[in-house]
C-alpha cells in the first residue's frame, strides 16, 4: 500500500527542515508564512498552495520534486 501524498510530503519536509538544522519559526521567517502554519503543514492539516509548496522548496533548498519523494522508512 502506497503511503497518501500529503504524509510523504510533510514527512520529508521536516526531515529536510531538521536536517539544514532550521527550526520552524526560522523557515516561516525565510518563506514569509506564520510559525503556526509550517507546523500545521508538517503535521499535514494544510491544503497547501503550489505557490507556498514552491516558497518551502526553496526555503529548504530542494527541488519540489524532492518534498514529494517517498523515502522508504
């Protein structure tokens, strides 16, 4: 069973975020969106935009292609 979009996509987001060492507030800041919404868009609450996907792509540095990327646990 194929994992949903929307869990392989706040999965690696974070992943990502932790990993070039940002904390939630310091993406927000970098992207211009509140704190709250890069926690609700982790935790997969948002429906998000394809121009707020684009701004946390380039925020973390990678490609959207990249955010949406199943890495098998």
């Amino acid at each position: 069973m194929t994992k949903d979009i929307i869990k392989i996509f706040s999965t690696n987001m974070k992943r990502i975020r932790l990993k070039n060492g940002l904390t939630q507030e310091e993406l927000s800041f970098k992207i211009g969106a509140h704190r709250n919404y890069i926690s609700d868009t982790e935790r997969g609450k948002r429906n998000i935009t394809l121009r707020i996907l684009e701004k946390i792509a380039r925020g973390l540095g990678v490609t959207v292609a990249e955010l949406f990327t199943d890495i098998k646990d």
